[in-house]
C-alpha cells in the first residue's frame, strides 16, 4: 500500500511538471507573437532624404561646372564637357606657364608690340616690372598688353633674337604642352589673351571641367598668382616706381567667403564667362567654373552656384 501511494505521488509530480512546462511555454509563445504584432502597428524609422540645393539652381550660363578639390567630387555641372570660347580665362593658362618658365623675380619689360594688343591697361612703353607684379596686375584687370608682355618676353627663349610672332607661337605651344599634361584633353590655345582671333574663331576654347582642372592645378603648384585677385582694388608698383591702380574685373569678388582667387573672361564669341576659387571650410577649396553666360548673367549665376555649394556642404 506504501509502494502504491508513492508512486501515486510521484506520477503526480510529473503531471504537475509537465503541464508546467507546456503552461510556461504557452506563455513565452504568446509574448513573442504579441510583441511581433505591436512592431507591426508601429512605423519604423524613415531614413530622411535631403534635397540636393543644386536642383533648385536657374542659371543662365551655357555649361557650369562646381568641383570640392578636397574630396575629388563633382557637386554639380552643367554640359561639363562642351568646348567654348574662354575669353580671358586663358590669361591662367599664360600665368602658370610663365611662373614654370623663370623665377617670379624676373624683370620683363614692356614693348611697342605688348602695347599693340588690344585693350588699354595703363602699361607704358619701356616700364620694367617684376614678373609677379605684372601677372597680378594682368590677371587683376585681365590686361591684354601685360600678358602679350610676358609671351613677347619668355617665349622661345632657346633661340637666338627671335622674332615676335615665333615668340609667341612658342609660348602658345607650352600652353597647349601644359593642358595636356593636367589633362584638359578638350581645351586649345590659340594665343596668349583670349582674345577673339575672328567673328568666327575664338582665342582659346575649353569646357567648364577643364577650367576648374586648370585653377585646381594652379592652386596646388602656383597659389600665389591668384593672390591679387582677392582684391576689389590693389595698387601694383613697377620696377620704374610707377603705381598702377588695378580694379578687379570680378564684380562679386566681396560677395564670396573664403574667396581664393578670381578670373572673368568676355568676348563676343564666349560672352559672359568666370572662374572662382573659395574656401567655405578651411583646407577645403571649391571651384566653380561658369561659361557662356552673359557679360552680368555670369556673376548672379556664380552667386547662385556658391551659396548651393554652401547649402550642399551644410547638409553633408
């Protein structure tokens, strides 16, 4: 009769064990899939997409191009890669290969066939200057005599008496020399301004890629040609101790923060062209290039372009 209770009582036990083990599991079951249901009835996160600033930009300029150096990305462009007239954007061109050529130091003097250029800068027949202060005063007031100075000066300077027009030819054909080697593969030099050479034919063409390619380049290796351009007015002194008053020809220069340098280009053929350099965190330097815009058109366009780059780097 003992043996019979006991093993009464321990059946019990394993009845009691196991429908507490099938009531635990019961429960556990009912948690998770009430748990499941409330994620269902509950919105999960929505990843938040920011417009691009640049979506909402107008602007008139034929091609446009917006480069962050720093990062190697291209923020906007506009038919980046069609080839127009640059205007005095090859004046850039003239620098940078002039600083390669001889020491910033030395002297280049002013003669009757700089001065034949077209377009009067206030430059004198005989006026020795620096090579840096002519450039600065060039690129600054995008004189045509000063750099047809410089050209006269420094090209073909392996042969002996050179006349005027292979001396030129010679320093166009280092330009060229230097595009290829930074890689603008759509841009030529046809000569050292910019200038038009015809109703037809313009004095350089290039896209808005290659442009920003180019003052990417000169930034890194010759920073110092853009220094001048800084400036709304800068009085340059030649070695004659002769003041010049340069006026920028970039008529938003003020307007830009974090401004690095500057150059503006007009022809009948290129219209309304620009090129700027700023620096809206530091060590970060942004170009934006804008081409075939119109003679005012170019500076609201670049306006518009800079305070997207900003917007653009705020929301990154």
């Amino acid at each position: 009769m003992h043996n019979f209770k006991l093993l009464t009582n321990k059946f019990e036990i394993r009845i009691f064990s196991v429908l507490g083990a099938i009531l635990v599991g019961l429960l556990t079951f009912s948690f998770v899939l009430g748990t499941q249901v409330q994620r269902k009835n509950v919105s999960s996160p929505t990843k938040v997409v920011v417009a691009d600033p640049f979506d909402k930009v107008e602007i008139v300029a034929r091609a446009a191009y917006v480069y962050d150096v720093r990062n190697n990305q291209m923020l906007y462009a506009k038919n980046q890669n069609d080839r127009m007239p640059l205007a005095s954007l090859t004046k850039i061109m003239t620098a940078v290969v002039a600083m390669e050529i001889v020491p910033t130091y030395s002297t280049i003097v002013i003669n009757q066939a700089a001065i034949r250029s077209n377009g009067d800068s206030g430059l004198r027949v005989g006026e020795r200057w620096s090579l840096n202060k002519l450039l600065d005063f060039s690129l600054l007031t995008s004189s045509n005599d000063g750099v047809q100075a410089v050209a006269l000066a420094l090209g073909a300077l392996s042969q002996t008496n050179p006349t005027e027009k292979i001396a030129v030819e010679d320093f166009v054909s280092q330009m060229n020399k230097k595009a290829d080697e930074i890689g603008m593969k759509n841009t030529y030099y046809f000569n050292v301004t910019g200038l038009d050479e015809s109703n037809q034919k313009g004095g350089a063409y290039g896209t808005s890629e290659d442009v920003a390619k180019l003052f990417s380049y000169a930034l890194k290796t010759h920073p110092e040609i853009f220094e001048a351009t800084t400036q709304k007015e800068v009085k340059i002194t030649s070695l004659d101790n002769i003041v010049h008053v340069a006026k920028n020809t970039d008529l938003v220069v003020n307007h830009i923060p974090g401004i690095k340098g500057s150059k503006t280009g007009f022809t009948d053929l290129a219209g309304g062209n620009l090129v700027v350099a700023f620096d809206p965190e530091l060590g970060r330097p942004i170009i934006i290039s804008v081409l075939g815009s119109t003679e005012i058109d170019r500076f609201k366009d670049m306006i518009k372009l800079v305070e997207a780059s900003l917007e653009k780097i705020q929301t990154q």
